[in-house]
C-alpha cells in the first residue's frame, strides 16, 4: 500500500467511525483470492453490514457510502 492510500484509508477509517459505522478491509494476501482488496462498511453498534456483503473497492465505498 503506498503511502497516499494509506492516507486515504485512515482518513475513510474516521469518515465512517463519524458516521457510527466501522470500515474493514479484506485481511486476504493473495491476490488471486475473490476478496481481495475489498472493503466492508459495519454498523459500529450492531455489526451488521452497511455494504455488500461480497465486499467492495475503496472508490465505490467512497463514493457511494461516505460521499
């Protein structure tokens, strides 16, 4: 992850801790595996997933959760 996402990501991280929701990435290292890469959005309080349960890039969580 080069530092400009890293950014990126922490700064989304505290969009949704904001919003009372929590931002999680695939914790998956090849990159071959479906989940790869993707994010899921979770209800802080209830854990129940905000986004697809099939999980998400980062741009499309941007864009359609924490616009």
């Amino acid at each position: 992850m080069t530092p400009e996402e890293k950014v990126r990501d922490n700064r989304l991280r505290r969009v949704a801790e904001r919003r009372g929701m929590k931002l999680t990435r695939s914790r998956r290292r090849d990159p071959k595996a479906l989940d790869y890469g993707l994010y899921w959005l979770t209800d802080a309080r209830t854990g129940e997933t905000v986004s697809p349960e099939v999980g998400v890039d980062i741009d499309e969580i941007e864009r359609r959760f924490l616009a």
